[in-house]
C-alpha cells in the first residue's frame, strides 16, 4: 500500500483519488453484529498491437479493469429490435443493469461530460457508447459523438456496443472513426432459439417476426463479426445467459464466434425480476446461478478468452467497473466544471499505474515461483474485499461487493464476483445483511478484507470461511498465494483435512455491481 500511498500524493488537486487513498477506520460494531482478457498471467504474450488495444481497456483485460475506469453516454435512445430480457424504459440490458438512464445526451453535451470525466478522473481510458438503446439505430448521433471525442481528446479509446443488426452498414464509418473495440451481443446461432429471446426486429423498413426475425439477425450478426475482424477492429461477444433457453447453446455460439475472429467472449448471467416489466421478468425467467454461470464460462475457456469481471453497466456509468460514479457528472454539475483537459497529466498519472501494475505483478510471480514443481489437486475459491488497484484495501463492512479468485497452485485466477449490500450501517452492523453475505459466498474457503469487526469475523469462523485481514493494503495475488501455500502445508501437515464447500446461495441480482 505505501507505493499507493505514495503515488497519491503526486496526485494533483481536483483529481480524483478515491482508489489510491487509504479509508477510514472501520465503525460497524462487534456487538451487534499474464494476465489475459477475463482470466490471469500471459497478456503480456499477446501480439505487441493488440496489448497495446487492451492493456489499459477494463473490459477488455480483466488485470486492467482494477485500475483503469471506462465511462458510457447515453446518447442513443432509439432501438431496431426487441428482446425478452429488456423493457424500454430501462437501460439497455446488453450492456447494463435495467435501470433508468438519468439523462440523454446530445454530442455535445456528451464531449462536455468525457472531458469533465477526464479531467477528474485520469485513469478513465475508455468512451463506450452502450445504448440505452443500440448504438447503430442511432448512427448520426453516435458518430457524431465519437467524432467530437476523438478531436477533444485524443487519448481515449472508443468501443461500441451493438446488437449487430445494423453493423454490416457500417463497418467503414466504424473503421474510419477510430474505433477500435466493438462488442456485438449474440444471444443464439439458431433461429428457433432466437425466436423464444426476440419477438420481433425492425430491418429495412419492415418488421419482422418469429423465426424469420431471428434468421436476418444471427445472420447480420456473425456477418458483422467476421467483417470487423477482417479490418482488425477487436471484438466482444457478449450473450445472455438465459436458463432453460439458451445455456447449452451458448457453446455453440462460444464456436461460432470464435471461428469469425471474436477476441473475447462475455457470458453475462439473465437479469429477470417482475418489477423490471420485461417478458421474462413477468413470465418468471430465472437468471443462472453463480454456479451455472461458472460451469459454463469453464466450459467454454479454451483459444477465446473468457471475459468474467463484466458488472453489466448502465448506459450512463462512470468509473471502475464495479462503482458507479455517473451522479457526480450530471448535465448541471458538467457544465458548473472546471474542465480542463490535461494530456499531460493524464499521461504521468497513468504512468504511475503502470508502475504499479508492474509492481504487482512481479509480486505475484515471485510468490508464485515459490511453488515451483509443486503439485496439488486442490482448488478453492476465495472472496476479497478491494476497492480497487489491485489491492485488499476494503473493510469487510463497507463491501459492495467481493471478488472471487480460484486459488491453485498454477496461481491465483479472478473468476467472479458477487454484489452484496453493504454490511456496516454506520455504528452498527445489519445482521441479515451479514447473513446474506455468508450465503454469498458459502462457496469460499476464506475472504480476505482490511479490516473486520468482532462479529462478523466470529460468525464467519463458524461458517467455516476464514476471515483473513493480515494482508491488508497488500497486493491481492501475491497474498493469495501467499495464504494458499500455508493454506496445503497446514493440509500435508495433517492439521487439518481439505473439504470442498458447497454452493454459494445467490440472490437474484447479485452477480452484478451496483454500477
Ligand atoms: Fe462500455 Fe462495453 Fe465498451 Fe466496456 S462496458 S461499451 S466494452 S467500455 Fe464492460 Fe460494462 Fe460489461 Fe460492457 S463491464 S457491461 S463489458
Ligand atoms: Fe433493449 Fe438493447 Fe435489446 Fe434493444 S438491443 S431491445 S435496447 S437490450
């Protein structure tokens, strides 16, 4: 943490420092209560042009989404096809949580919001426009936007997000843009499963339906894919996981975009509730599970990269994945600001993060090296408290979430993530949030944290989940391994014997953020 600290105090005024700074002290009362895209180590083995794509893109490149903030804006409303899984009302769940978009923004307005946004907040390396419709039913005022961006400030990195319907139209203005991430959301390959997820697509002038409906977009679709990828624009897939859909079919999707050349493949769990008005939310659709979602995530890692830190944003998030900061960028409060675009001191400050992403990865090597030759068949999750760069700097009180790494003896792996609500209430601690919390993340062995009171620590022991705060402020990896290799010696040591735990019992909703 002193790196961290450090680092901070280079940090100018006006600047954001909200990851880099040490917090307050704990007040929940013990009374009452190499890496690669989406997986670990090895992304500095990629071609030297695509690291440089997506060393410092969060969603592209899941060691850079704990240091690097991506902002959305929503300045395309419109939509030019219907699914299931979305009400129009809500953000668009292809890319975000439902949830209102507070403001539509005009191109104008919206180069206002990314040069504010760049000037507080100089880790923010990526402008994503994700809806709250679909980008491409809104082409004028999403290149516009883009073309305004990329002369204000030339840093910045654009990514698009569509359903694919429209892409194929517009592969050139794409490439003369400058854009160069695009994540297209492909649900299915097969009509008649598309049929059950899109009711109906709007495509030259005519709406279509039923299986005719999804034929024209899983053909636009992977049309668009293997056109982008010709041009050597780097691409997404995301997919819905849709239980009883299209969970087995999305190996088949997982094949399908990787023989057109997709990058990265971002399985996202359903988000169904009734009160989100949509067709599966009234028709009871559940979402997966975290267990469901693994298991298929795993069964599709193979030559495509598995993304797994998506927090399904809202079209109008700010921040690191994870947080959300779009209050503070109102249309009112942007154009109060002081804006002030600073090439400069955007460069220095994102010199200091990699100075310390270096640092954090040659800490996990090392530890890592010390389990060379050695062989264990034992796995386990653990759960981490962190509010970012990479390190254990977050109470378990204050958590909003915790991210879960798979410990072996090849490393420590980011497999998840799971949204709780804040435990500590300030002076007290809320035990059915606590209970809820351990149900959360049942399927851990340990969660490692800054700082934890008396009760949760001694309810967490009786879970069988050890509360581990002797890394605090470390860099998470490297403790845990560190904590994993005493973990298989205590074992071979026969002080104790390693038992599998069982499911994580998840809420619907938890696994996404509250971004
Ligand atoms: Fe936005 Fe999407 Fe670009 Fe990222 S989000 S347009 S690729 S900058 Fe990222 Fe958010 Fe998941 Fe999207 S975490 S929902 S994958
Ligand atoms: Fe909603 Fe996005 Fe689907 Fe359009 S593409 S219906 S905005 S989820």
């Amino acid at each position: 943490m002193n790196a961290v600290v450090e680092r901070g105090k280079h940090v100018k005024a006006g600047v954001d420092r909200g990851t880099i700074m040490q917090s307050a002290g704990c007040r929940a009362s013990a009374k009452t209560g190499q890496a690669s895209c989406g997986s670990q180590a090895g992304q500095r083995d990629l071609p030297s042009e695509i690291w440089e794509k997506v060393k410092d893109h969060p969603c592209y490149s899941e060691e850079a989404h704990h240091h690097y903030a991506r902002m959305h804006v929503a300045v395309a409303p419109a939509c030019n096809i219907q699914c299931n899984y979305c009400n129009r009302k809500y953000d668009c769940a292809n890319e975000s949580r439902p949830g209102v978009v507070s403001e539509k923004l005009t191109p104008e307005q919206a180069v206002r919001k990314v040069l504010a946004v760049a000037t507080r907040i100089p880790q923010m390396t990526v402008l994503g426009i994700a809806g709250p419709g679909d980008p491409l039913a809104n082409p004028v005022k999403t290149f516009k936007t883009f073309e305004l961006v990329a002369k204000a400030a030339p840093d910045i990195k654009l990514c698009l997000s569509t359903n694919g319907l429209a892409l194929p139209d517009h592969i050139d203005t794409i490439a003369r843009s400058k854009i160069d991430h695009v994540t297209v959301t492909i649900n299915m390959v097969d009509p008649e499963i598309g049929a059950k997820i899109y009711p109906w697509i709007f495509f030259n002038h005519k709406r279509y339906t039923g299986i005719d409906a999804a034929k024209i977009l899983t053909d636009r679709q992977l049309q668009g894919l293997e056109m982008l990828s010709e041009r050597g624009i780097l691409c997404k897939v995301n997919s819905v996981m849709i239980p009883n859909i299209n969970d087995d079919h999305l190996v088949e999707v997982n094949k399908a975009v990787k023989s057109r050349g997709a990058f990265l493949h971002n399985i996202m769990p359903l988000i169904s509730a009734p009160e989100h008005g949509t067709v599966f939310g009234l028709n009871g659709q559940r979402g997966p599970t975290a267990q469901e979602l693994k298991a298929l995530q795993d069964a599709c890692e193979g030559e495509i990269k598995m993304m797994r830190h998506c927090r399904q944003c809202r079209a109008d998030a700010v921040g690191l994945l994870g947080e959300d900061r779009s209050a503070e960028f109102t249309t009112d409060q942007v154009m109060r600001m002081d804006v002030q675009y600073d090439l400069e001191m955007r460069e220095a400050y994102q010199g200091r993060v990699e100075d310390e992403r270096a640092a954090k990865v040659a800490a996990a090597q090392k530890e890592l090296a010390e389990f060379a030759g050695e062989m264990s068949a034992i796995t386990l999750l653990v759960a981490v408290a962190t509010k970012g760069s990479g390190l254990i700097n977050e109470h378990f009180g204050h958590a909003k979430e915790f991210q879960v790494y798979e410990l072996s003896t090849s490393g420590a792996k980011f497999v998840g993530h799971r949204r709780v609500d804040v435990y500590c209430q300030g002076g007290y601690g809320e035990e059915d949030r606590l209970s809820a919390i351990m149900r959360g993340i049942h399927d851990c062995h340990a969660v490692f944290v800054s700082k934890i009171g008396g009760c949760p620590k001694s309810n967490l022991i009786k879970a069988g989940i050890e509360p581990v705060d002797q890394y605090a402020h470390e860099f998470i990896e490297k403790s845990a391994i560190a904590w994993f290799k005493s973990y298989l010696d205590k074992v071979k040591r026969g002080e104790f014997q390693h038992v599998r735990r069982g499911g994580a019992a998840l809420p619907q909703g938890s696994l996404i953020s509250a971004a």
